[in-house]
C-alpha cells in the first residue's frame, strides 16, 4: 500500500483530480511497526475489503471506531470541536484503552469529561489503567 492515494492515476500516466470525496485514514499496527493510509480516491480494493473486516470484527467485540493522532489532527482541521459530547465519548474511550497521547490531545482544546458523556456519566478515574492517564486526568 502506498502512504496516500489522493488522485485516480490514468493509464496515459497522467492524473485526475477529485475534489469533494471524503477522506478515510487508516492505521495498523503491528508487532510494533505501524502503517498509516490516506484514502481519498482510487485506492486498492483490498484496502476497502480490509475496512470493512476491521469495522465487523470491532462490531462484534463492541470496541467502536477510536481515534488515532492523525485522525484527529483531521477533525481538528475541519472545525470539529473536542468540547462536544462526541469530544468527551472519544476521551472517555481513550481513558479505557489509556491512550494517554489522545487524552491529552483532547483535553488540550477544552474536552470537558469531569462527569464524562451524557449517556455514560462515570468518573474518569474508575477507568484510568496508568500512572501516566491519573496524572493527566
């Protein structure tokens, strides 16, 4: 897989841009080396066949979608807003997994989580795994 598929490559060696698509970015790690994909247009198939096992299998063990740092930067780009509730669901998430990078960056542009999201009031702490996630909560 290449690092970004961004324009539909012509067999005529030349390149057609898109504009108005979504973006998807996606991040795989393993054994310790990590991969990440920007998905814009025109990428393979397998990455669109891998996407969808990825989404059934974390359906099936209830994890739901968690944000990665880059994604992240994207929403933050786009006007999305951590103060949301959307924000204090995606804190809470990374709280449980104790993702202390995206914590943080939530945190940083005001995620309010005190009570957590609306739908879910526990106290952070009842959740922290780490030293590191207490000291940042």
């Amino acid at each position: 897989m290449r690092d970004a598929y961004r324009v539909i490559e012509n067999p005529t060696a030349t390149a057609t841009s898109v504009t108005d698509l979504p973006t998807k970015f996606v991040s795989v790690t393993v054994n310790g080396r990590t991969k990440k994909v920007e998905d814009y247009v025109a990428a393979p198939d397998s990455l669109a066949d891998f996407e969808t096992r990825d989404r059934h299998r974390r359906r099936q063990r209830n994890d739901g979608v968690f944000l990665d740092e880059h994604a992240l930067e994207e929403l933050a780009r786009s006007g999305w807003l951590a103060s949301g509730e959307e924000g204090a669901t995606r804190l809470q998430q990374g709280d449980r997994r104790d993702d202390v990078l995206i914590a943080q960056r939530l945190i940083e542009p005001g995620c309010r989580y005190l009570d957590g999201p609306p739908n879910n009031r526990l106290p952070p702490l009842i959740s922290a795994r780490s030293r590191s996630m207490v000291a940042l909560l």
